[in-house]
C-alpha cells in the first residue's frame, strides 16, 4: 500500500474502504466549524497504531496525510514503506537530493530567525506536496497534500 496514491480519493472510495479496514479505523469524525470563523470543516481518520492520521475536506476528499516517522501525540511511527514518498534521515539529505535531481522545493531557511533554520523542506511535485519536518537534526514527521492552487 501506498498512503500517497490516495490522496484525491474520496472518503467512501473502496481503496480508502480498504486502508479504513486494512487498519481497523472504525471512527471517521466530523469535525466542523463551531466557531463560525469560516472554517472549513473537515473529517478525519486515524490510525494511532500504525503511525499515520487522514484527513478528508468538506467534499470528503483526502487532502492531507500525517505521517509520523517518530513516535509522537499518541501515534506509533509509521511503517516506512506505505508513506508512498522518500524518507530523507536529515534536511541535508533531503536537500542535496533535491538539488540532485532538480526537483522543487522550499524550505524553512527562506522564513526569518535561526528556530526556523532547517527545520523543514516541502517537495512539491505535481501531484502531491511531501512536507518534511526535522526535529533536532532527523526527521519527525512527513505531510502528504494535494498542491495549493
């Protein structure tokens, strides 16, 4: 399986039927805006066991995966071979490949202040975006979304 060929598929999809099952995700929560601060409301999925969290948009099309290298806010880290895109140890790896094989990128370096210095590095493919979080020199986290328009 591959968690990034799911993104653009809607909710009640039989791969994401499968994924939901796959890993006993028995809760899709509705999580809409309470505040009326023109929020978009959203759905979400997760599987705390194996590391990764969905989250569906108001039309319930996955747009974003959580991915959880490390072991974090009640997640266990995620299986490697499902995220469905490159796992770099460090933000230099991550960046010599990047400029390695001329693929686009940004990174945290362009933000202000020495706390955003490499602390991430977003790939942006064309048909998904992997943002790629570092804490305290490795990798922690890895983001799966559909492109901004």
């Amino acid at each position: 399986m591959n968690l990034s060929a799911l993104l653009r598929k809607k909710l009640k999809d039989d791969d994401v039927l499968e994924v939901l099952e796959s890993y006993q995700i028995e809760k899709v929560v509705y999580d809409f805006d309470r505040t009326h601060e023109n929020l978009e409301d959203v759905y979400w999925a997760a599987a705390e066991a194996a590391g990764f969290q969905l989250r569906f948009n108001r039309d319930q099309v996955l747009d974003v995966i959580f991915c959880y290298i490390v072991a974090d806010e009640g997640f266990a880290a995620i299986s490697p071979g499902i995220v469905g895109a490159p796992l770099y140890g460090t933000f230099d790896d991550a960046e010599h490949a990047c400029k390695g094989s001329g693929i686009r990128y940004s990174t945290s370096d362009s933000a202000k202040g020495p706390k955003d210095h490499k602390w991430w590095l977003r790939v942006e493919s064309a048909d998904h975006w992997s943002h790629y979080q570092f804490q305290d020199g490795s990798l922690f986290r890895v983001t799966l979304s559909l492109p901004k328009p």
